[in-house]
C-alpha cells in the first residue's frame, strides 16, 4: 500500500516542499494546477491538514462542487474523484486509458459514493486526468 506524504501539520506543502516530494512528478504536478486554475478551467484549489487523515490534502474547485481531491506521495502524486452511481456509465464513454476505466469498474463505493484514483507520475498522463475533470464539471 501507498503511503501518503505531507503528513506534519507544521509543513505546509509549499513549491519547495512540493519539489522535494514529488520529486520528477513536479512539473506534472506543476501543469496540472496551471491548467485547472487557468481561465479555461476557472477552478480554484486549496492545500489543508485534514485531521481525520492526517495529511495535506488539495481540494480543487469549480464554483462550489468539489471536482478532485489531491494528495502527494514518493515522487507521484495522486488524483481522487467521486462520483454517485448515475455519473459512472458516463466514465466507461470517456477516451481515457482503459485501466483505469478497469479499476474503476471494480473499485469498493465508500457509502453512495464511488471512487475513481489515478497515481501520476509524468505529464503525458494529465490528458486523463483533464478529460475527467472537465466530464466532472460538466456533471448536475
């Protein structure tokens, strides 16, 4: 299993921070929240301790709905998004890698709610990331 980093709540994930944890997943890391904080995108994030969790987590925002959860590791970073049951046919239609559509199809639902994580660690896998940000935005 996967352990998160950024667990101190006295280290904020600053860029150096960031730099050093994410290691050569930082310029994807970089890109990402260029692209989604961009006026294309219009969407605002926010780095906060989470006791529960005891990590740093990035919440990332369109408007008020909460589009996707971040979270550092050893040099990846990962993506957590959840959808309700009726939001899911729609992934399998998307055009993004078939694994993670595989994952997806036998991921254990957390209550009503249905997980979809991606584990990045390069720039060339931000075009799957963005095409299921921009199909969560578009969901009612």
């Amino acid at each position: 299993m996967e352990t998160i980093a950024l667990k101190e709540p006295t280290v904020s994930p600053s860029t150096k921070v960031l730099q050093t944890v994410l290691g050569k997943a930082f310029p994807a890391y970089e890109e990402l929240i260029d692209t989604i904080t961009s006026k294309d995108y219009g969407m605002n994030v926010e780095w906060r301790y989470y006791n529960d969790g005891k990590a740093w987590l990035c919440k990332a925002q369109y408007k008020k709905k909460t589009v996707l959860w971040l979270s550092a590791g050893d040099h990846y970073f990962r993506t957590a998004f959840y959808f309700t049951e009726k939001a899911c046919s729609g992934i399998f239609a998307l055009d993004i890698d078939e694994a993670i559509k595989r994952e997806f199809r036998d991921v254990k639902h957390i209550g009503k709610l249905i997980p979809l994580v991606t584990r990045v660690t390069q720039k060339k896998q931000l075009r799957d990331v963005l095409k299921l940000v921009e199909y969560k935005k578009g969901l009612k």
